[in-house]
C-alpha cells in the first residue's frame, strides 16, 4: 500500500505533463512532412490553382479593366487563392479518413496526446499547407498582370487564407463522416461544384441562381475574400447587407462543420 501511495504522486504527475499546449509541435511537424510527401495533394493544392489562374486570368483585357480598386487579372488570382487554400485545407483535414482505416487514430489513443490537441494540430497543418498555396498562387498572379491598390489585394490574399480554415472543419467533417480510403477524390469533384455553386469562379448576377448560391458554403468565402477588391466604394458590386450575408454563411457552416467534425470524433474514438 506505501509503494502504490508513493508511486501515485509521481504518476499523476507524469500524465499531466505532456498534456501541456493544445498543439504538439511534434505532431505537427510529423503531420507536415505526411502532407508534403502526399503528392496528390502538392499537386492539387500547390500546382492546380496557380495553372489554372494561368489558363483563366492573365488575357490581356483583364489587366486593363477595372473591378474596383484592382483589375480583372487581381479579382481572378484571389479567387483562386482562395480555392487552392480550400483543397489544401480540406484534403489536410480529410487525411483523418486514411489513418482512421490504417488504425493510426487507435494508435494514437495509447500516447499523452489529448483528442483535441490531436484535432487542432491536424487543423493547423491544414492552414499551413493552404497558406503555402495562396502564397504560390498570389507570387504567380502578381508577376503575371494582378495590380491596384496593394493594400487592398495584400487584404484579400489574407482573407482568402483564413477564411480556407471553414474547410479545414469540412475535411476533417468529411474525413470522420467517409469511410473511403480515397476521400479526395470525392472532395475534389464536390469542391468544384461548390466553387461554381457559390461564384467563387464567376460572377453570380441575378436571377434564382444568385439566391441558392447565398445557401452554398462557398458564397460566403468568396464574398468575403474579394471584399478588399470590390468592396463599398469605387465600383463596389458588394453593399453593406451582402457582406452581413456572407459573415453569417461563412459563421453558419464553420459552426455546422465543426459540429459535425465533434460529433463524429466522439463517436469514432468511443469505440472499442
């Protein structure tokens, strides 16, 4: 009975130790070098978009007319900133699919590692790898034609960066929510209709379309991520009352795919 008294402090105290912190830099750096030596997600999130804004920006008219405070080239390289940081953030979180059915999550359980500093690790890997893309995309937008006002565009890169972490909740929502090892190549395909869906990669104008776009998750990012560039003021194409509209579909699907991605953490680690 003295031995287990003796030895209790000293246990309690171990326990408590690496519990520290809610992100493991360990982790982190582990869960950084898995995405970096994935090459299907290099090439989606760190290739694609810059290509893409290549094929689509750089015509010769966009970087002479104007959508406010920067030029049609600007508006595209932000938007698709902005979807290359939503592969990125949404594959880094989907990542949870595979080593679910690797049995790597069971693994997991044995060590210090709490579940939730589990989670925000792999959601801060996700933002990682998604500021790495909206870097390469901007670098190539602003050498190929993207100009106006720098403050403004430097505003709406950032913007595009952040708003990519409610689809870093999406992965990890689908990751938990999917039993397919090859969860990405699901995503990808609903990842382009919802960019379509939501105008991130045209103008939505009037009509029914614009109204079912205003429910989709992307409207909300795009809005906001091209709010610098088309905002009040100098040609705006965005009023007072459709920026409330995007924050409150960006707040409303962050909750639902945190929710979701809570929900079914707690079940999957509730197993036996």
């Amino acid at each position: 009975m003295s031995t287990i008294a003796a030895t209790a402090p000293a246990a309690g105290v171990a326990d408590r130790t690496p519990r520290r912190g809610l992100v493991s830099l360990t982790y982190l750096q582990v869960e950084l070098r898995r995405l970096v030596r994935n090459r299907r997600t290099v090439i989606f999130s760190l290739v694609m978009p810059p290509v893409f804004f290549l094929l689509f920006g750089t015509a010769k008219e966009y970087r002479t007319e104007s959508v406010g405070h920067a030029n049609v080239t600007a508006w595209i390289m932000v938007s698709m900133a902005l979807y290359g940081a939503m592969l990125a953030t949404t594959s880094g979180g989907a990542s949870v699919s595979l080593e679910r059915s690797q049995g790597w999550t069971r693994q997991l359980r044995l060590t210090p590692l709490r579940p939730a500093s589990y989670v925000l690790t792999k959601v801060v890997a996700a933002m990682v790898l998604g500021l790495a893309s909206v870097v390469v995309t901007a670098a190539v937008g602003l050498a190929k034609g993207a100009s106006g006002d720098a403050g403004r565009i430097a505003l709406a890169v950032g913007l595009a960066w952040v708003c990519s972490a409610v689809f870093a909740a999406f992965g990890l929502f689908m990751g938990y929510l999917l039993p397919s090892e090859n969860v990405m190549q699901v995503l990808g395909p609903v990842l382009a209709l919802l960019a379509f869906a939501g105008g991130l990669f045209v103008p939505l104008g009037d009509g029914l379309f614009a109204t079912i776009a205003k429910f989709v998750p992307t409207y909300g990012v795009a809005q906001l991520a091209r709010w610098p560039l088309t905002g009040t003021g100098g040609g705006s194409d965005i009023d007072p009352g459709n920026l409330a509209l995007a924050v409150l579909n960006v707040a409303v699907w962050a909750v639902v795919f945190t929710v979701g991605a809570a929900w079914r953490f707690r079940k999957d680690t509730a197993r036996v």
